[in-house]
C-alpha cells in the first residue's frame, strides 16, 4: 500500500480504534481490494475518466491515487481553498475537477491543480451551493441549493442547476421537504436524487427531467436511500440504503451498497458496512462500469 500523508483533521472525527478505508469492489461484490487505511477522515473518492486515478477528499482538500494502489498518495493544488467539502466533480473530459467550498460557492479547478475559477453568483440571502452533478456534456452543474426561512438557514433543500461556464441558477424544485444527490442520467435527460417528497423524514430515490417535470419516485422500502450514481454505460445505478428511521445522512451507521437498474428493478445488496456521511457522496464508478469505490469506516469503540 502507499505510504499515508497526515491528512488535516477537519469537521467530524474518527472514534478511538476507528480507520477510514478506501475500496474498490466489483460490480458483483466478488472481489473488494481496500487501497489504503487513514487515521483521519476520507470522503468521496471519484474516478477520472481514464481510469488510472481517484480523487477524494480529506481535511478540506483534494488527494489522489492511482486506482492500482501503487504509487504515493498526492495532494492536489487548489490554491487558496482548503476549506472543500465532500462534493466534487470531475468533467467528462477529466481536465476539470468542480468543488463545492464551505463558503457556499463552487469554483472550477484544473485537474493538474492551479487557480480556482468560480462558477456560482453572490445572493444578497442565504443561497449555500453543494455540488452533486455534471451534465454528460459538460456543460450543466446539478447541485443542492440551501435557503434559509426565517432563522431557519437550512429550511429549504432544493435542487437546482447552473453553467459550468458560470451563469443564472435554474431552481428545479420548491419544497420544504429535503432533496440531495442531484446526478444526471447518462442520456442527460432526467436528474436523479433522493428526496422526502413521498413520505417526510423517509427518502427514498426519485426522477425528474432535467426542467423539473415528471417527477417518479423509484424506491418504496423501509430502508433509507440515497445518493444515487450512475454507472458510464447507463446500465446500472449505485446508491447507499441506511437502516429503517434514520434522518438526513449521518456518519457511522449500518449501511449497505445496493445496485438497480435504471427502470428500480433488479435491486440487489453488494456489501454492508459501516459507513454514511463521506462513503459516496459523489459518483464513485469506475469509467469501465464494473467497479465502484468507496470509504468505510470500521472499528471504534
């Protein structure tokens, strides 16, 4: 394995005993090969499109590693920002990583490193950008808006899209019931996430067009479901199930990988694990369809 840098320690902690582990598991669960371990926090990890590379976050900042395992883990230059969450991109030409900054905005970056652009506009209200999606053109970000009422600043969590290149937000939903993980489809033609529009404080999987019309829900179980990530060919889709009665997506539960078809059949367990908040929170597919990456967390007092 790769000898592990010291990751900055940021936002949530590990439990005394606990590790982070990357993994790369098959798209049959038949084999599950853990990258490398930290101490710290991970979260994240997306493929470039040559398949050579993962991208993941720790300590407010970008790390790479060659998907092999070989090779040293490297952080990626992002100039001024070390403040990123666990929301990033890749453009489907793999020359651009988009990110999501705690100060509420997105930047693009180089994937080579460099000076951010930013892409998100200023609002004289509470308007907080986390980034989920690329349109499969390039062209188009889907992510999560958050808007205050009142004093409540996370009252209304919608889906909206914008520019890569930078222009005018398009709100695609109006509600005050939470909506997150917007990920386009790979024909580009429907952007999907999980909501609690079916049944408040459960999500489940949904659908819409991409201006907001046609909404489908696809999952009704009694687990929670969300973040869920394409596969290149279109064929399949990923997404994380929680235990029955959790809220939002916290850290350090009994999770499970699950896979369906782009229809909600098919639906089937790959592996359960400990994990959560940072396991995918972005598309984690490798560009060949048949692996996917992910973080869990084992151990802990």
């Amino acid at each position: 394995m790769p000898q592990r840098p010291n990751f900055a320690r940021r936002g949530r902690s590990l439990l005394p005993g606990q590790v982070s582990e990357l993994v790369i598991i098959d798209l049959d669960g038949g084999s599950r090969q853990v990258l490398f371990t930290a101490d710290e926090i991970i979260e994240a990890p997306n493929w470039t499109p040559d398949g050579k590379t993962l991208v993941f976050n720790a300590g407010g900042e970008l790390w790479t590693i060659a998907a092999d395992g070989t090779g040293e883990i490297e952080k990626l230059d992002t100039g001024p920002l070390s403040d990123l969450n666990n929301d990033h991109v890749l453009s489907p030409d793999g020359s651009t990583v988009y990110v999501s900054s705690d100060d509420g905005h997105l930047y693009a970056l180089p994937i080579t490193g460099g000076t951010p652009r930013r892409v998100s506009n200023s609002y004289p209200h509470r308007h907080h950008y986390y980034l989920h999606g690329i349109s499969p053109d390039g062209k188009t970000l889907s992510y999560v808006g958050i808007n205050a009422v009142g004093n409540n600043q996370w009252a209304k969590v919608n889906i909206w899209t914008i520019p890569a290149a930078g222009g005018p937000d398009t709100q695609l939903t109006d509600v005050l019931l939470p909506n997150d993980g917007a990920e386009y489809s790979r024909d580009g033609q429907w952007i999907w996430f999980n909501s609690e529009q079916g049944s408040p404080g459960h999500a489940q999987i949904f659908k819409m067009r991409t201006d907001g019309s046609e909404l489908t829900q696809i999952t009704f179980d009694e687990r929670v479901n969300w973040f869920p990530h394409f596969a290149p060919d279109g064929q399949s889709i990923a997404y994380l199930s929680y235990p029955p009665g959790t809220k939002g997506h916290p850290a350090d539960k009994d999770v499970i990988l699950r896979f369906m078809r782009p229809d909600g059949t098919g639906t089937r367990d790959i592996i359960g694990f400990n994990g959560g908040q940072g396991t995918i929170n972005v598309n984690s597919w490798a560009p060949d369809s048949r692996r996917f990456a992910y973080v869990a967390y084992p151990g802990g007092a």
